[in-house]
C-alpha cells in the first residue's frame, strides 16, 4: 500500500520541484541579469554624464529606451540628417 502511494504522488513531487526551480531561476535572472532593474546613471537624450568614479565602479551600461549598437562603425550626425522615427509625423 505504501508503495503505490508512493509511486501515485511522485508525478507530484517532480512537478512542484521543477515549478520551484523554474520559478528560482526566473527570480535569479530578473534581479541579476535584467537591464531595466540595474542600477547606475542612464543617458537621457542621448547624453550620458559620468564622473570618473562612477565610470570606475560600473563600466558596463546597458543601452535601453531606443538606442542601436553598431559595432566598428562611427556614425557622424550628417548620417541622421533627414532621418525620422518610424511612425513619426503621421497622423
């Protein structure tokens, strides 16, 4: 009798135990690895002010709020002259 009993609630442990783990890991990303909970300074239109210490104490910034990265390329503003936000200016 113990033994189907315990064979009937294994399918029950090993769900709650995966949920519990997922939901660890889950908590774990989000607080460790999410850009928008980081803390430190973020660039507002475009500018981003630094002090020498606090480029020292965080050298990673995220880039959030509708920035693009290109990697090897230095874009010059005459790139952008003419340049407009999809959607912008419709009415």
């Amino acid at each position: 009798m113990r033994d189907n009993y315990m064979r009937s609630i294994r399918p029950v442990i090993v769900m709650a135990s995966s949920a519990f783990l997922a939901v660890v890991a889950i908590l774990f990303l989000y607080y460790f690895d999410n850009k928008y909970t980081a803390g430190g300074k973020q660039a507002e239109n475009g500018i981003l002010r630094l002090t020498e210490e606090e480029a020292e104490n965080r050298p990673v910034r995220y880039l959030i709020e509708g920035w693009e990265y290109y990697p090897e390329v230095l874009l010059e503003p005459a790139a952008f002259r003419g340049w407009r936000k999809k959607g912008a200016g419709k009415s």
